[in-house]
C-alpha cells in the first residue's frame, strides 16, 4: 500500500472538530470522522506523520465496535470502505469529488453528547500506574497489595477514569467526582460497560498472542442511552504487549506510539517547545507496529 502520508484534510463540508488525530466533520443529522495519519507524543502533534496510522486506527475502531456491541452500542454507523457509500448521507447539491484516501480511513457515525470522562481501565501495573505504585502503593489513588513488580498482572482490572482535557493532561478522578459530573446512573454504567469491554477483548487478544494491559475509552449519549464514540482498543489508546515477550520485573516492548516517545526522550527534547521531526527509521518502526497490531489481532490485511 504506497498512498501518501495524509496529515490534514480539506473536504467540502462544515468542519465540526479537528482533534489531534481526527478531522470531524458535519454532515447534518451525522458526523464524518476522518483518522489522518498525525501522530501526538507528550501533548504536541509532531510535524511529520506515521504512514497507514489512519487505516489502522479507523479499521481496528470498526473491528471492535463491530464485536463489542452486544455488550453496549456504539457511535458507527457505516466504515466507508467506498468512497461513493457517501453519496446515501449528502443530498445530492452537497456531493463533491470524494477524494481516494477516504476509503479505509473514514466513517459515518451517529452524533452524540460527547461524557467528559475519559474511561481508563488498567489490567497490568505499568506507565503512570507503576510509578504512582512505586511511591504510594496505590493506582489513582486505589490501593493495591503490597511486592507487586513492573507489568505485573492486578488481582482484578481496575476502572481508573480521568478528565477529559481539551489541552494538557488528563488528571485521575474519583468515582464520586464521576458521579458528579454525569450522575450516578451513567457513572456505574459507564464503569460497568469498561471493564465488560476490556475482558471481552482482553480475553480475545490473548488468543491471538496479545496483552491488553491497559485501555481508555469515552462514552456519549444517544438521547438518554449509553453508547462508546471516537475510538475503541486502538495502538493510540491502548497498550498492546506481546505475550511471546513478556516478562514480568521490567517495561514492555509496545505494540504503539513507544518508538516516537522513547527517540523524542532520548533527545533531550523539554516538552515544553515544538517537537523535532522524526527520523525515517521511527517512523518506519513505528508504521510497521501500528499494521502488525492491526493485523494479529484483526487477522485481516489492512486495506
């Protein structure tokens, strides 16, 4: 698959939102997400892009909306694998050019009231869980036994929401901070649907020689029904560890965006100013992890 990086879109509709990662836009009673291939490390979005990010991040959302489901809906309505799929969602005065790199990369959900809780659930001590572990034996402010290592298993995964910032870091939130925010109806739900989704793809993954050990997620409200929006079980939200290699005592090899941050420390970079470019051998690197998590969980080619 050779087609250019794509690192920002200018379609002929109303932009509803650009994010990090994503150009959203309106399409009157629903939205067109567009993955693009930017890639963000330490809250910026680096200057170059990740070839076939975007495929991988749209088509792996699609793969697990599809089989999750059963367990709480979801915000997709079609994966646009043809770009002409979108003439069924714009009158005809509002139809354009489609352009190729929408194939594979885009799809049509419903619109939704975005909950401002990110959904975190952490099935293995690792990143800033281990830290905080490390120094207070506590995850977010939970607490855990006492002699568990680096990347070790939890007793039981652990449902740890945040904030859900529009710029700097997320900051860990109690369960009663939830419920104040949505209440506590859609709190325990929201609580209870994570931690369902993780087993179901927990057990999954291990199947096919993969560890989840840590996942976010968001929710919205589809009138008043709960339902999973942006981005489910991807690299970008989620840590994937091969179970070949996995060790407990140390860090994990990522099936992620590791390669970027771990050249971006290295650097000596303050995180405080526009980030350098990547080389092309991260780049490559960290193409090739984002289809190879891609392709051994989905067991499909990337298209």
């Amino acid at each position: 698959m050779s087609d250019p990086v794509l690192l920002t879109t200018d379609l002929s509709l109303p932009l509803f939102i650009r994010g990090k990662v994503r150009d959203t836009y309106d399409l009157g009673d629903h939205l067109l997400i567009v993955a693009t291939d930017r890639i963000s490390a330490f809250d910026y979005v680096l200057p170059c892009g990740i070839p076939q990010k975007g495929r991988v991040l749209n088509q792996m959302s699609a793969f697990w909306f599809a089989k999750t489901k059963h367990l709480v809906p979801n915000h997709l309505i079609e994966s646009v694998q043809h770009v002409r799929s979108l003439d069924a969602y714009l009158p005809a005065p509002k139809r354009f050019p489609y352009p190729a790199y929408l194939s594979g990369r885009a799809m049509i959900v419903k619109k939704a009231k975005r909950l401002p809780v990110e959904c975190v659930v952490r099935g293995y001590l690792a990143g800033s869980g281990w830290a905080e572990y490390q120094q207070r034996g506590t995850i977010c402010g939970l607490p855990l036994p006492e002699g568990l290592r680096e990347s070790e298993k939890l007793p039981a995964p652990l449902f740890t929401p945040t904030t859900k910032a529009e710029a700097g870091h997320d900051e860990p939130i109690t369960m009663a901070e939830v419920t104040g925010l949505v209440g506590k109806a859609l709190a325990e739900e929201m609580r209870e649907k994570s931690l369902a989704v993780y087993q179901l793809a927990q057990d999954y993954a291990r199947a096919r020689g993969f560890i989840i050990a840590d996942t976010k997620m968001e929710f919205g409200l589809d009138g008043e029904r709960l339902i999973l929006i942006d981005e489910l079980l991807t690299p970008d939200s989620s840590r994937f560890w091969d179970t070949a290699t996995y060790e407990v005592g140390r860090s994990q090899d990522s099936y992620d965006k590791q390669p970027v941050r771990d050249w971006l420390t290295q650097t000596g970079w303050d995180k405080n100013s526009p980030p350098p470019d990547l080389p092309l051998e991260v780049v490559s690197a960290t193409s090739r992890r984002y289809i190879q998590a891609y392709e051994r969980l989905t067991g499909r080619k990337l298209a």
